[in-house]
C-alpha cells in the first residue's frame, strides 16, 4: 500500500512538472484567478455580516435615511468583487481548457513518438487493444483531472482554509463546533468515497474488457454468422456486462450516496450552529474571538450559518473528485509507463547514401539521386571512411536464436544469399522461416553468430538504413487510409506519380487500379474492404517494388488467394525479384522451383538444403513435402 501511494505521489508530481514545464504562465495567471474567485465567494458572508449590524438593524432603529450612505458603499463594494470574482471565473476556467488540451496534445505527440521507437518484440507482447485505451480512456482520464478535478479541489481548499480563518475571527466557540462536524464529512468521505474510487478503477478496467469484446465481435461478425455463434456470443457478452454492471453499480451506489449523506451532515450542522448561536444572543454570553468588541451579533451569527453552508458544500463538491483524481493519476500512470518504454536501441554507425564512380575506381558520396547506393563505412580505428556498393550479398553465420533466452527458436543457421539469388524457405508452421527474415530486418538483434550484409555485420548498420536496402511483401496486407496512389507510394515518399504507376505495371497491378471508380485517386478505407485479397496484394507489391531494394523478403505472400489470382501474383513477384537477391517463405512449393537454394527447416534447424532437382533426388523431407507424402502443416 504504501509504495503504491509513493508511486501515484511520483505520478502526480510528474504530471504536474509536465503541466509547468508546457503551461507555467497559464497556471500561474490560473492560480491568481482562483484565489481571486475563491476570495470573492467567501467574502459575501463578510458583506452579510456588515449589511446586517451596521445598516439594516441601525436603520430599522434610527431610520434608514441614516444608513443610506454605507449601505450604498458596501452594495458597491459587494458588485465590484462579484464582478471581479466573475472575470476571474471565466478567465482561469478559459486558461485551463488551453492548458488540459495542450497537455493531452503534448501528451499524444510523447506516446506516438514513443511508439515508432519500440522494438516490435513491445507489440508481439502488449494486446493491441491495451495500447489504443491509453490513447483513449487513460487520456480522457487524465483531462477530467486536469481540466475538472484540480481547479476544483484546489479552489475548495482555499475556500475551506480561508472560511476557517474567518469563522475564528469571528467567533472561536462556534467554530470548534464547526471542526467537529468537519472531521465528521471527512470521515463520511474517506469511506464513502474511497471505496467509490475503488470500484470505479474495476469499473474502468470491465469498461475495457467489454469494448475489447465488442470490437472482436464487429470485427468477427462473418466468422460468428458461419458457425452460428450467436447466441454463444450473446452469453459470452452478458457475463462482460454483468461485471461492468456489478462494478458500476458499487461505484455510484458509493459515489452518489456520499453528496446527500454530507448535505444531511450539513443541514444539521446548520440547525445545531443556528440553535447554539440564538443561545448564545440571546442570553448575551461572552464571544472568544479574534476580531469584533467580544459581543456576538446576529450579523454574525447569520454569516456563520451562511459560511457553514458554504463550506458544507463546499466539502461535497470536492469529494466528488476524489473518484476522478484517483482514476486520472491511474491513467497517467499507464500514459508515463509507456513513454518510459525502453526504445529500440541501435549503436549502428554505417549509413546507406548515393556514390558514383570516380576516373580512379573508387567511391566517393554524391547529392545526384540517379547515384548508386553504398554502404558509407566509418572506421574508428583510424579515422578514415570506405563506400561499399549496396548489392544484397546476406550470409548468416552460425546464428542462434530465441524470443526468450530459455527457449531458442533456430539452431547453429547458417546460409549464404548472393546477390540475384533467390532462397526458399520450406517446413512446417513453427519452424522458424519467418524469424530468419526478421533477423534479417534486425526486428530482433541474435545472442549468438553473425549475419553480414555485403561483407558488414548488420549490428555495425544503422537500422533505419537497413530496412531502407529491404522490401517486404507479407502474407496479411496493411493498407492505410488514403488512395491507391498513396499506399504505393509509403514505399518510397519522394516517388513520382509516374513511378509508382510504373511500380503497379511491373507488380501487374495497373490493369484493376485502372478500373477502380477514380483509377489511382480511388480512396481506400477499412484496410482497403473494397478490394480483393489479390488486388491488396498487387498493391502491397507495387509498394514494395517502389521502394526499389536490392533484397526482397517475400513471407508466404500467395498463401491466401486463388490459383488463378495466384498466377498474376506470382508474375508480378517474377518481374520485382528480377536481379534482386529474394528470401521467400514458401506454403506453396510449386512456387519456390526456381530457387537458386531451398532450405528445408524443421524445429529451428536446417536439415536438407540445395535446388529443387537435388532435393527432389535425395528423396528426403522436402521429396515427402512435394509429393505429399505428408501435409506441410
């Protein structure tokens, strides 16, 4: 308990240090307004007090043509600060909704700029779902408590504090009254509205639970209809939904008792201080005070009992927040846990630039664009820099790996790519065909052996420039909102619009883009719904192909179309792997034939290895894969 009580002090400590570091101004002119407007609402109970015994009961005495004079002063006196106090109002609550949303806006950027840092092994072990909530229910959170919260409860302490002060001024017997009625609201309060803050964090997180559950099911609805889930599914809801019910209904049974149990408290409160205080006139008892001639008036008497209101209320109205705050320094907790993610580290130091060739045979670094790409290699040791020219020449040496260091996934690999050559993988679901490419893509870095890229060892190779040399074209297509043109062109931002149609002639995709109701300026949504999974495909090529990499990693990219879209397809990866060196994770093996090598895995370790003649004549594994002897998967 108590180091989750110094963690949600350190959140709230950084959250505030973030809102000054953005908005110091802001909250220092925000501060100034809400002890002006915390001021004026507490001090009408002063004006009370002076209208009561120095104008109305002297003017009910000795006329009130007598009076007229202060009772105009102090009516003016009371419009100004009002006045004052409505400006103040306005000004800071104005401020504020600048300084939540300029927070949240700050907040975002922080996250997503955190986000494109992550190493993928972050999202291969975080729910999709978790990540999207931080961006919505946590930051919503957070601004209730910024925006709301804050303002409220630092404006009722300062009214509480200040109320004190007074009410002892005025008369210390009732104020003690007045302390004992106090410790009991907060008592009431600790109970009634800890435990609200409890349940509303379950209610929070069953929210989640049924929003994910929900978007599975749109998502889902076709694959729910086939196998006449529905009924299933409604059970499977309700379960969700009771929880949430549970959860709310603790949350606000608690949260919407504690206002009317404090008003109840403060109504009594009233009646006891009204009583005592009439006593106290009445029978003409000395008065303890720090202010006045010792004599208790009935001014004073009706502006403590209006200050006993006003603090009543006062204390409900900041109860209220306690719910909200908790809920927002857990949001902010969850907001700075992913900002303090470990970013994906790279020490690598050699980058990928445009060189030409000089009169004597060397490299040298150009601006023209039409240059040919190399590998600019600083070397420390001495201080010099060599250019290697960019050919896709890969080998793996003796690489193990595993996603956890107890378990490895792929056992002493070793193979070599040459530029032009084309390298198949084959084996089972599980195998670890796709974690060579990922290796490859350094979306994981290897505890142990090396793999070089043209004679560098890729850890040396700054990762941004590594992935710029490869190109991917996966099994499940990402298309992004935008038009055709753009999704060819997130191959390569600078391409023409001529280049990438020439991408989409050469990934046999122009044909059907042509046809679409507005060709290439055809808009794309919903991950591209409109199109067949052949057509997402071709573009995913055409994209790939833009990009114009020397390597080419193609992971299962036919498995799920037809055969006669696999045709096209298939022509289309031809005409992108010409003169490129290609890594293709093979599920259909008629597609892999013409492979220069084919390794065949199994368990992480390569067991047969060769081109598709020599396989098929040593009448092994991939001989019993090919005739179907046994199913690949």
């Amino acid at each position: 308990m108590e180091k989750q009580n110094n963690r949600k002090k350190g959140t709230f400590g950084r959250l505030l240090r973030y809102i000054f570091q953005n908005y110091r101004i802001h909250l220092i002119v925000v501060i100034c307004c809400i002890i002006v407007s915390a001021a004026a609402s507490v001090v009408q109970t002063v004006f009370l007090q002076r209208l009561i015994d120095t104008c109305i009961l002297p003017g009910l005495k000795s006329g009130m043509e007598s009076v007229k004079q202060p009772f105009m002063q102090t009516i003016l006196s009371m419009l100004t600060i009002y006045a004052f106090g409505v400006a103040a109002a306005f000004t800071y609550t104005h401020l504020m909704a600048i300084v939540t949303q300029g927070t949240l806006k700050h907040l975002r950027v922080d996250m997503f700029d955190k986000m494109q840092s992550l190493p993928i092994k972050y999202f291969d072990t975080h729910a999709h779902g978790d990540i999207m909530s931080t961006y919505t229910n946590d930051t919503d959170a957070i601004r209730q408590m910024i925006g709301q919260s804050l303002p409220m409860v630092f404006q009722a302490s300062l009214t509480i504090t200040v109320m004190f002060l007074m009410m002892i001024y005025y008369s210390v017997w009732m104020t003690i009254l007045v302390c004992l009625f106090s410790v009991l609201m907060l008592t009431v309060t600790k109970k009634f509205g800890g435990a609200s803050s409890r349940y509303m964090m379950e209610q929070q997180k069953s929210l989640a639970k049924e929003e994910g559950f929900i978007e599975e099911m749109i998502q889902g609805q076709k694959v729910v209809k086939v196998f006449c889930h529905e009924e299933e599914c409604k059970k499977d809801f309700d379960k969700l939904n009771e929880k949430l019910f549970s959860d709310g209904e603790l949350a606000n049974r608690y949260g919407n008792s504690l206002m009317p149990i404090l008003n109840n408290v403060g109504n009594l409160m009233y009646v006891v201080l009204a009583i005592v205080g009439g006593l106290l006139v009445y029978c003409g008892a000395p008065n303890l005070s720090l202010g006045g001639n010792g004599v208790l008036t009935i001014g004073i008497i009706v502006s403590f009992l209006g200050m006993a209101r006003q603090l009543s209320q006062t204390i409900g109205q900041a109860s209220m927040q306690v719910s909200m705050v908790a809920m927002g320094l857990a949001g902010a907790s969850r907001v700075f846990s992913l900002i303090d993610e470990e970013p994906e580290k790279d020490e690598g130091y050699v980058t990928l630039v445009r060189a030409e060739w000089t009169a004597d045979g060397t490299l040298k670094e150009t601006n023209d664009k039409n240059g040919i790409w190399a590998w600019k290699h600083p070397h420390k040791a001495d201080g010099t820099v060599t250019y290697t020219p960019l050919k896709g020449d890969i080998r793996l040496e003796d690489v193990d790996f595993g996603y956890t260091p107890e378990k490895l996934v792929l056992h002493d690999i070793t193979l070599y790519a040459k530029p032009g050559q084309k390298i198949a993988f084959v084996g089972a679901t599980g195998a670890g065909k796709t974690t060579i490419t990922n290796l490859i893509n350094r979306f994981y870095d290897i505890p142990d052996g090396k793999i070089r890229y043209d004679g560098i060892n890729i850890t040396k190779i700054r990762k941004p420039d590594l992935r710029r040399s490869l190109g991917v074209v996966l099994q499940d297509v990402n298309l992004f909102t935008g038009t055709v043109m753009d999704n060819i062109r997130y191959g390569r931002l600078d391409a023409t619009d001529e280049e990438c149609m020439a991408a989409a002639r050469l990934a046999n995709a122009d044909d059907f883009i042509q046809r679409l109701p507005e060709g290439y300026n055809t808009m794309l949504t919903g991950n591209g719904a409109s199109l067949s999974q052949g057509q997402r495909q071709l573009i995913s090529i055409a994209r790939a192909a833009v990009a114009d990499p020397p390597v080419m990693i193609l992971d299962e990219a036919t498995s799920s179309i037809d055969t006669r879209t696999e045709a096209l397809v298939q022509e289309g990866m031809d005409n992108l792997m010409m003169g490129r060196t290609v890594f293709v994770i093979a599920h259909r093996l008629s597609t892999v034939r013409n492979s220069k090598a084919i390794m065949v895995l199994d368990h992480g370790h390569i067991i047969e290895r060769g081109d598709h003649e020599t396989l098929i004549a040593q009448k092994g594994v991939y001989y019993q894969l090919y005739t179907g002897a046994f199913e690949l998967e």
